[in-house]
C-alpha cells in the first residue's frame, strides 16, 4: 500500500513540473497568471496611474513648486514635504481641532482640511514665519505661559495673528470667537486672551 502511494505521488510531481504546451493559442494571446482576464468596456478610459500635480504656493515668504499627489493634504504637504512641523494633527484629519490652522491668502485656514492640489498660488504663513518675523505675540505668548505641553500652541498662535491682522483692537468676545475652534487639552485658553490683548498693546504702540 505505501510503495503504491509513493508511486502515485511522484507520477503527479512528475505531471506539476511538466511545462505547458506551446500552440497557436497560446502564442498569439497573452496569459495572465494569478489573476482572471476581463474584457475592456468599450468606450470607458481607466488610467492606470494617478499622476502628480506641480503646485507653486509661497511659504512664509519664500516661493516653492513641488509635485503633490491628488489626495495629499495641505497639512501633510507642509508637514513632511516641506519641513514646517508646527503644522500640527491632533484629530486626526477631521478639522475639529484647529492644531493644523494657518494663514492662507490672509485668513485662517484648517490645513487637514484642503487638498494640496488646490492650493496653487496661495499665500500660507505658519507658526514659523511668525516667530521669524519676531511678532509681538511670540513674546506675549512667552510671558503669559501660554504652553504646559505645548502641542496645541501654535495653531493658537497663527489664529491670534489672523484676528489681530483683521482686528487690530480686539475685545475679549472678539478673542473667544476667534478662538472657538482652537481645542486645548491643558486648558490654557484665559492664557490666551491675556497673550493676546498683550501683542495688541505692543503693536498700537502702548507697551
């Protein structure tokens, strides 16, 4: 019985490794292996790759063309193309928590939240611009103890620099509405408003 199966099983190795047959069919057609064959619909274009897109934006003052996919974000761009890690994600992608927000053509903007794709000839300024241009909110920001872990700061900073650009002399309500979209886990928003009537001293010229 055993000599009998040992047989059986090297006749069908034998058949496994015994090549296909080449023929008229086989020459002339192509032969796909590891998937099935579909016929193409006629009429219907599918492309096979996505192509990238060249984007021009200026950054902080300074111009930059790169290739950015379709599906890449504003946020990501910034973030992993472009170096500017203050560009922050605390939700992940859902624009509920204003930790990605900078200033795009002069008003605040949800970085997650727009495609990179779109954003040619935009003008984006980020916490680092801010800080490079030595605004009157890095300091008061500083002094008021704005930051324990400091992950949310800097879209609370660009979103303060966005309301004084806009309101120079802004009231406390002014502040809280500008800030509402602005999450904290620490709790640091009274913080905020005090750092922020600050810069706006120093910049009327009061401090």
């Amino acid at each position: 019985m055993l000599a009998e199966r040992t047989k059986k099983a090297a006749k069908f190795a034998k058949a496994s490794r015994t090549p296909p047959r080449k023929g008229p069919a086989s020459a002339d057609k192509p032969v796909t292996i590891g998937a099935t064959a579909t016929v193409p619909v006629a009429g219907i274009r599918v492309p096979s790759t996505i192509t990238p897109r060249m984007v021009k934006m200026t950054v902080n003052g300074r111009q930059y063309s790169l290739y950015v996919e379709p599906n890449w974000t504003l946020r990501d761009v910034l973030r992993q193309q472009m170096g500017f890690t203050s560009v922050k994600d605390f939700c992940n992608g859902y624009g509920a928590c204003g930790s990605c927000t900078v200033i795009m053509d002069s008003r605040p903007a949800l970085s997650c939240m727009l495609l990179a794709a779109d954003c040619e000839g935009a003008v984006i300024e980020t916490a680092e611009g801010i800080a490079d241009a030595k605004h009157p909110l890095v300091e008061a920001y500083i002094m008021n103890w704005t930051a324990q872990c400091g992950y949310c700061t800097p879209g609370f900073l660009v979103t303060a620099k966005a309301l004084l650009d806009r309101n120079p002399i802004p009231t406390v309500e002014d502040i809280k509405e500008a800030l509402a979209g602005n999450l904290c886990r620490c709790g640091t928003y009274p913080a905020h408003i005090e750092a922020i009537q600050d810069a706006a001293k120093v910049l009327k010229g009061e401090k």
